[in-house]
C-alpha cells in the first residue's frame, strides 16, 4: 500500500502567495516576517458544516486508504488539503448567495 510522503514537496519550489511564501512545517511566511501555521488556522474553532461531493470510486478508495495510513479520516485529510489549497481565496457573499440559490433550484 503506498505511504504518502509529505517530504515529496519540500524538494520543490516554494509557491509564493499573496500573504507570504509557504515554508518548511506549512509555515507561511509573511512579509513581516511573521509565520503563520496553516496547522493552527485549520484547529482554530470554527463553524463545521457538512458538504456532500460525488466523486471517483478510485478517487474515494484512495482517500479511504490514506486515511487509514495516517490514522485519520478522510474529513480531516481533505479538510486539511482544501486548506491549503483555498489559503489566498476570498469569500465573496455574492457568490455564496448565487451558489445557495441555484443549488435550491435544482431540488
């Protein structure tokens, strides 16, 4: 079963963000030189919603083995990536009243 190996994007360029560089450790350095745990972002307490996706069978199998691999789960697992992946987007109410909208008009 393959393991999955965080160091993998440490021998990479570093992505450079609107707020920062991503570090080593998932630290965001700032251009105040203050770092930013994505880790603490993610633990802060938040409001928790369930989000139902339709995914690959594949895509879902291997979520649900790396889960295992890590002694997670796979809310967590994706949670934490999504974090990560959505760091610079911003939260736009027109765009959530549009999606709420048309996801009731599909019901």
């Amino acid at each position: 079963m393959p393991k999955f190996d965080g160091e993998l994007l440490s021998n990479k360029e570093k992505p450079v963000l609107k707020a920062g560089t991503v570090g080593q450790e998932n630290i965001v350095s700032t251009d105040n030189n203050k770092a930013l745990s994505i880790y603490n972002l993610v633990n802060k307490k938040s409001k928790k919603v369930t989000m139902s996706a339709t995914l690959d069978k594949e895509l879902v199998d291997k979520l649900k083995s790396l889960a295992i691999d890590l002694d997670s789960d796979v809310s967590k697992i994706l949670s934490d990536m999504l974090t990560k992946l959505l760091f610079d987007v911003n939260i736009k109410e027109d765009n959530l009243i549009a999606y709420n909208e048309r996801r009731k008009s599909k019901k």
